[in-house]
C-alpha cells in the first residue's frame, strides 16, 4: 500500500532523533532561524512539505537553458521514494546519508524518501567534499559526480551511492571498478520527479551497463528518436525529452547525446558527447565539445579546455573521422557549471569568444 504524503513514517530520523509530523515542523523552523545556510533551505522545503497544499515548487537546475519552476505533486514525489526504494530494497530503519542542495529535486527527494520509507537521514553540508564520518556505516547515499571523485577513498561506509546531476566520466567510472560500495548513475529531471532509470557503474561487465528503467516507467522514442516517458505514477502527461537515446530493450536503453546538441557542420549531424567520449583518454584537461557560427559549414565544431592553454598535440585527434576534428581550440580557466555540477556549454563558450 502507498504511504499518502501527509504521513510521517514511525523510524524516520533527522540527525539521529526521531521525529512525528508537528516535531518536524518544529525543527523545520528553528533550522530556517537558526541554521546554517544549507540547514536553511532544508527547513523551508519541510516547511512545504507538511503544509496543507498537496504541492511543491521546485525549481530546475538550468542546464540546458533558462531555469524554471516547476509544480510538483507530494504524492507523485511520494510514489517516486516508494519505486526508489523498492528498487534498492531499502526498508524502515535503513541509515542514509544526504550531502546534496535541498535546493533542487534530487536533494528534496533524500528528504522524501527519509520521510516516506523511515530512513535515518544524516544531514551534511553539501560540498564539493562532503564532510561525513566515513566510520559510521551508511546503507544509501546520493551524490553528484564531483562529490563521488573527491570521496572515492572515504566510501567504504556506504553500500548502496546513486549520482547523478551530470555526466559521469570514463575516468571516474574506471576508478569505481574496486570500490566496495555499488554505485549506480541515475537518469531522471525535475519533470519526472528526480530519476526515472538507474544503470549499475560497478561489479559487473560493460556489456551490461544499459540504464534501467523503475517499474511502472514506459520508454520509447519521438520522430526525432528522443526518449519519451510515460509514468502515470509521477506525472500526468508524457515527458517528452531532448535525450537522443537508443533503445536496448522495452526497459533499458543507452543515452547517445542531447539533440539541443547536436551540431550539423555542413550537412553532417555530430553528437559532441560520442566525440567526447572518443577523446576522454587522450585529454588530461576538463574539455567538451561544442560549436559555433560558421559562413561555409553553418557550425564548425570546436574543442574547449579548461585552463591556461589550448595547446594540444594533433595526434590526439587520429581516432576520430574527418569531420569530428575540431576547427578551432579555445580554453578557459573555470567552465561555467550549475550548483548541481552540470556544465553550461553555451554560457562557458560565450565567457570566450562573446
């Protein structure tokens, strides 16, 4: 039976004490008076929460464009912790750590999922390098990929890590290979009530790794073979997404690279994530692929690097075809990057060339 969003679960804790919903409340607003900056945002989000509407606001991120708010519905938020932790097997009395910004869907969603299947949450301050006692265990945590790359020797605490919020590397995939904790990178928006597919990064063969969608999530592809979703439980409407996928089975599929995108450099369609990812070896520097405005080609296509170089030896460039050579390299001390992590592409390559 799903839990309604007005019930606090009896094994919930915050920060090792058990609290029931006008406790919370409580709590909730000595954290907005009286807590740090991120505590802040926590008390606010409770405070909606354990109101009367059966509706939050959460605003987007702004990856790939203007930020937005977004009308969510408690109960969708509460059947997206109920296949989250059917998923994973979490069950009540269950330890998690939560060091994401409760600003945005993934962080409210630890709070949910606390709330909602009586999870003893452990709250931190959401850096870059989570500040979390890696000697008490933890049975689920999310993270966004920087956070998992600066705490990869402090995982051993943690049985079940979900990232998310960005690409996760190659690099950073090859490094989880003998991680003890099981890591899986999720695939989700604020539209779909944080992630809609998981797909496991370790303890088993790249063969396998195919995202995964939670039960009760149909997929398929529009005319432009964009993943549709069609999740009843989480939204009303279908979710039509600007994810260029292709489709491994009824229920798993592979992300091939974001249409808003896709450049055409004379007539040719490139997907900079396949040439990144053709590349991730051969450049030591953060870089990505992007374009610009071209009078022959319409779009050339470029490489960005971040630092204080665009140097870089040709010889990096002999694995890929003719057209996915770059015409121009540029680079930039700092890419420009959401609170979450994701990259801003087109603001990082406009701080260049203006």
């Amino acid at each position: 039976m799903i839990p309604s969003f007005d019930k606090i679960h009896l094994k919930f804790k915050l920060n090792g004490t058990n609290y029931n919903h006008d406790e919370l409340k409580e709590v909730s607003y000595s954290l907005v008076k009286e807590g740090e900056a991120y505590e802040k945002v926590v008390g606010n989000f409770l405070l909606d929460w354990l109101d009367d509407k059966d509706f939050v606001l959460v605003k987007t991120s702004g990856s790939t464009g203007i930020p937005k708010t977004v009308k969510l519905k408690k109960q969708a938020m509460v059947n997206s912790a109920v296949m989250t932790g059917d998923f994973f097997g979490l069950k009540p009395g269950d330890t998690a750590l939560h060091c994401l910004p409760s600003r945005y869907i993934a962080g409210k969603m630890m709070l949910v999922r606390a709330m909602i299947l009586g999870l003893e949450l452990q709250l931190v301050s959401p850096t870059t390098m989570p500040a979390y006692d890696d000697q008490t265990p933890y049975d689920f945590c999310a993270m966004i990929p920087l956070q998992l790359k600066n705490s990869l020797d402090r995982l051993t605490c943690i049985d079940t890590l979900i990232v998310g919020g960005a690409t996760v590397s190659k690099s950073l995939r090859l490094a989880l290979k003998d991680v003890h904790t099981t890591v899986f990178e999720t695939y989700g928006m604020t539209e779909t009530v944080s992630h809609i597919a998981v797909r496991q990064l370790n303890k088993i063969s790249e063969a396998e790794s195919h995202f995964q969608t939670l039960p009760n999530v149909v997929i398929s592809q529009d005319d432009r073979q964009c993943l549709v979703i069609e999740a009843e439980k989480l939204s009303e409407a279908k979710v039509i997404t600007n994810d260029i996928v292709e489709l491994v089975t009824p229920t798993a599929f592979d992300i091939i690279g974001r249409f808003d995108n896709m450049i055409n450099s004379g007539g040719v369609k490139l997907f900079p994530e396949l040439i990144e990812s053709k590349l991730q070896d051969k450049i030591d520097l953060p870089f990505f692929i992007t374009s610009e405005a071209d009078k022959d080609l319409g779009q050339k296509l470029v490489l960005v690097l971040e630092g204080a170089t665009n140097d870089l030896n040709s010889t990096v460039f002999d694995e890929l075809d003719k057209f996915e050579v770059p015409k121009e390299i540029y680079s930039i001390p700092k890419f420009i990057q959401t609170e979450t992590g994701k990259l801003q592409r087109q603001k990082t390559l406009e701080a260049i060339i203006g």
